[in-house]
C-alpha cells in the first residue's frame, strides 16, 4: 500500500512540476475568451482532486479548472466562468458532476464529461477556500473566509443551511465515512457538525494553531489535522481527544489524506515535502 500511495503522490509532483511543458499538446488554445490567441501558462495550482474512478485529475488554478486524463496526463478541458481565482474542487461520487469553490465567493457545478456550467451557488461573502460532496453525493459543505460553512442541496443547488461558529477562515472540509459528521478546519480551530441537522458538536482541543487540512480515517474513528505549527495531531472522532502528534516538517502542513486502508497518512507542507506516517506498523518479530 505505502508503494501505492508514493506512486500516486510521485504522479501528482510530476503534473505540478512539467504540465507547463510535458502536456502542452494544445492547453493555449483551450477556453480563450473572444478576441484572445493564445494562453501562456496554466496560471497558480491550488488543488488536485482525482475522480473516484481514478481515470481523470481536475486541477483547480488561477484561471479556471484544468482536467486531465489521469493515465496519460493529456489535457481533456479548461473549465472556465469563475471570475477570480479557483481554490478548491470536489468530485461527486458518481463522477458526473464537479464542484467548485473560488475566490469569486461563489460555488459553481459543471458536468464532468462536457464541462458545462450547470449552476452558480451564492450566498458567501468571502472566498470560497473549500468545497466537498457528502458521501452519498446529495449535500455539498463549503467553506468561506467570511467564517461560515454551507451546505447546499447538490441536485438544486438551495442552500439548506449555514453553520456558524467559527470566528476565523475555514479552510478545510471533511465528511465521515457515513455522511453523519463533518469536520471542519480554521484558522481558529476544528470543529465538529451534525451534517443531517447542521447541529454544532465540539471543538477539538489542543491545537491554538491555524489549521490548514482535516481529514477522516476511512473507518471514521480517527481526524488528522495539519497545522500552522508544522505538525499532524490526531484525534478521536467521536470524542475529540487528542490521540498523537506527529513532527518532522520545516514549515506549514497544508493538506492531509488517509490511504484507503487508514494505516498511512499522506501530508504535504510548504517547506515543498510530502512525508508519509505508518499509522499500524507491522511488529518485527523476536529473534
């Protein structure tokens, strides 16, 4: 498993890295507005978001959503309509539909396989820094520098209810495995929510940090966090007590992911290093 998540994060690191170069087939061409020739460069990458069929890459950036054929790293579109900077995307769980969240204080959802604009959501005030899809696909949660979360109705894009309570940016959003709970990380902490009743749960205790990245184990049991303080605390998901701590970046840890079978972590900083934790290791038996 551990081979498997490094090849995927080595295949990640290397569209970052070459895209402007290797996958240029014909990226400056694609989406131009009217009068405009040609595109030069792919513009600031924010995040990557991979289908969960594994076929395609959607890449939110400064100028719109690139997707590309994960397998070949060939470019399939540019979605383009956000009128400031792309900072998040979310695939729903049947692959059919993107979400995204931008700068331009709106979500907006495209057809996955034509890249079609199907609806604009509104209603924040603020950059929108985080979308994600509830597991069973029918509720998106966003979160927003204007200090709220949202959670909207994903066939029709009504706004069900907003959840208020932090006091700073929330910057990452994660859904339990079964849809009931959703973790959200700021910059003035983590929270827990009821996802069906919007219902505030707890505060997570113990890191004062900004916090950049939460994310569920895939039993539900267990939250990573990644921090200003340059470390990965893990929590008790139904009790919220702080389990451990994890040390060994330089710098930010800006994002944090489980592998599928919940014994590695996966964390990525700004000192430009992904490191991989070994949650369960395997005893080493005695001579």
């Amino acid at each position: 498993m551990k081979n498997i998540l490094l090849l995927i994060l080595t295949v990640l690191f290397v569209i970052f890295a070459v895209a402007p170069n290797s996958f240029a087939q014909d990226y400056t061409k694609l989406s131009l507005p009217d009068g405009a020739k040609i595109r030069l460069g792919k513009g600031r990458l924010y995040e990557i978001m991979y289908s969960l069929d594994g076929t395609k890459l959607a890449v939110a950036s400064s100028i719109g959503i690139w997707i590309y054929d994960a397998q070949t790293g060939e470019e399939l579109n540019l979605l383009t309509g956000h009128t400031d900077s792309v900072r998040s995307v979310s695939f729903s769980p049947d692959g059919n539909t993107i979400a995204s969240g931008s700068s331009d204080d709106t979500i907006r959802l495209w057809n996955a396989k034509t890249g079609t604009n199907l609806k604009t959501l509104t209603g924040h005030t603020d950059d929108v820094y985080t979308v994600s899809y509830s597991p069973d696909g029918n509720t998106i949660a966003s979160g927003s520098s204007d200090d709220t979360i949202r959670l909207w109705n994903a066939k029709t894009g009504t706004n069900l209810r907003t959840l208020t309570g932090h006091t700073d940016s929330v910057r990452s959003l994660s859904f339990s495995p079964d849809g009931n709970t959703i973790a959200s990380g700021s910059l003035d902490g983590i929270r827990l929510w009821n996802a069906k009743t919007g219902n505030y749960i707890r505060t997570l205790k113990g890191n004062m940090h900004n916090v950049w990245s939460v994310a569920f184990s895939p039993d539900g049991n267990t939250i990573a966090s990644g921090s200003e303080d340059r470390t990965i605390r893990l929590w008790n998901a139904k009790t919220g007590k702080h389990l451990r701590t994890l040390k060994g970046h330089t710098h930010n840890v800006w994002s944090v992911a489980f592998s599928p079978d919940g014994n590695t972590i996966a964390s990525g900083s700004k000192d430009g290093t992904v490191l991989l934790w070994e949650l369960n290791p395997t005893p080493t038996s005695s001579p």
